[in-house]
C-alpha cells in the first residue's frame, strides 16, 4: 500500500467551506482522477484518507495537508496534476510526497496566519500588539459545545508583529497586517481568540471581520522562532533512498571487481 502526503488551499470564496464540504468535494475529485484507493473494512467502505488540523471555517489557507493510500503506485507529481483538476478554482493542490516517515500529524505543532485588519491603522495595531506581548497572560472566552470556556490565549502564541498593508492594496482606509505564529495547544487557540485578546488588553477592535489567511503550519523550531515544511522529512527520504540502496552493494562488492 503507497501513502501519498497532500498539501492543499483555501482560497477567495472557499474559504467559506467546512471540512465536511472539503471531504466530499475532495471525495469526488478522488472518482473523476480515477485514483486507485484503498477502502477501510467494514458495512460502509470509505477511501482512506487521513485529514491533519484542518482551518477553521472562513478562514483561508494554503497549508492544509491530508494522507492518502492507494492500492497502487502512482508517481505523487502527476497524481497532484489529476487531482488539482479535478477539484473547483480555489481548492488547489500544491504538493504531493509519498510518504516515507511516520507520524506527519505530530509534526503540525504550530501555524502562521496573517490577519488582515480593515479600518485599523497600523499605529493602534502596533500599540495594541506591545501590549499583548508585555501581558503575562491574556484570558479570553469562548463558546463550545460543553458552554462557555475561559483560557489564556497568550501562552500559545509564540511570535506576533504588526505591519503596515500591501503597497499595491487600494488605498481605501487604514489597513494594517498581523502576523502571527501560535502553537497548537489544548484547547487550540485560534485567531480569533487573539484578536479578542486585543480587544482585552488594548481595545482594539476593528470596524469589520478580519480576513484571516494561515500561511504555514508545521514543526515549531524553538532557536529560530520558524515554522518549517512538515514534508521535508518525505522528501528527504525520497532522496536519500536510492544511496542508501547502494551503499551496502558497493561495500560487498570485492576488490578488483569492476575490472576485467
């Protein structure tokens, strides 16, 4: 059985679907690529796909990863080709490795997101940010479905700046960025929970939703403060497995051998 790691976007408009409307769109794409999969057992067969911290609803993304397994090989380049054609604009597959290392879920321990703030100038959201960071800890409520939660969200948050928007944007209004990386933690601390804490600590609260764009997830490097690629370990391996193969034949072989 081949294993086949994913990294795909939300984008535009499909930030809007929920990870069940993903499931099913993806599902099909699946069907129309004709991509042979592997079935769990059981009354009700499914394909065996494996979805890792999918975005919240209505926040963009592009980098969310997913693990598939096929019955048969397939060359993970062309195989992202079928598959990104057969799923609507704005749902794209950008990166397809088999998978050679375990435990791909367990090196998504933190995210970038970029949070677009319309109508706050850039001077309030680096004031609000200071005084974010300076806070020992900031607590924030949430409902779940157990009622309403109240958590720190300053803990989970590794790295937070703010910068002025884009050049190019069109200048209608203030604007100005967020970047932030927060590790995954229990329970997750999402964005929203971060600009709720803004609101706490600074009163920062911007006149219409921020638009919220996850830039990267992966394994958070504690020297650098950097999120890196979860498939680099694949990829690696890829490239390491044909030398590898080749080293024990070329220690085996004798002296004198290549001569004749």
């Amino acid at each position: 059985m081949q294993r086949i790691r994913l990294r795909y976007t939300k984008r535009g408009r499909l930030r809007f679907t929920s990870h069940r409307d993903f499931q099913r769109a993806f599902e099909r794409a699946l069907r129309r690529a004709e991509v042979p999969m592997a079935y769990s057992a059981g009354f009700t067969p499914h394909p065996k796909v494996s979805y890792a911290n999918a975005a919240p609803t209505g926040t963009a993304s592009e980098a969310e990863y997913l693990e598939i397994a096929l019955t048969e090989p397939r060359d993970p380049a062309k195989l992202r080709v079928l598959l990104d054609e057969s799923l609507p604009d704005g749902l794209d597959i950008v990166d397809a490795v088999e998978a050679r290392t375990p435990g791909l879920a367990d090196r998504l321990t933190a995210s970038v997101w970029e949070l677009r703030l319309d109508g706050v100038d850039p001077a309030d959201a680096e004031r609000a940010v200071a005084a974010f960071l300076a806070a020992g800890t900031v607590e924030v409520q949430r409902m779940t479905k157990n009622g309403l939660r109240t958590f720190d969200a300053r803990a989970a948050v590794a790295g937070l700046e703010a910068a002025p928007a884009p050049a190019d944007r069109p200048l209608d209004g203030p604007c100005a960025i967020l970047r932030l990386v927060v590790r995954h933690v229990t329970p997750a601390v999402r964005p929203d929970d971060v600009l709720s804490g803004l609101r706490a600590v600074a009163d920062l609260a911007p006149p219409v939703p921020a638009a919220v764009t996850r830039l990267a997830q992966g394994l958070f490097d504690e020297e650098s403060g950097t999120v890196t690629d979860p498939l680099a370990p694949d990829r690696e391996a890829v490239t390491a497995a044909p030398s590898k193969a080749a080293g024990p034949a070329a220690a085996t072989a004798p002296e004198g051998a290549g001569s004749a």
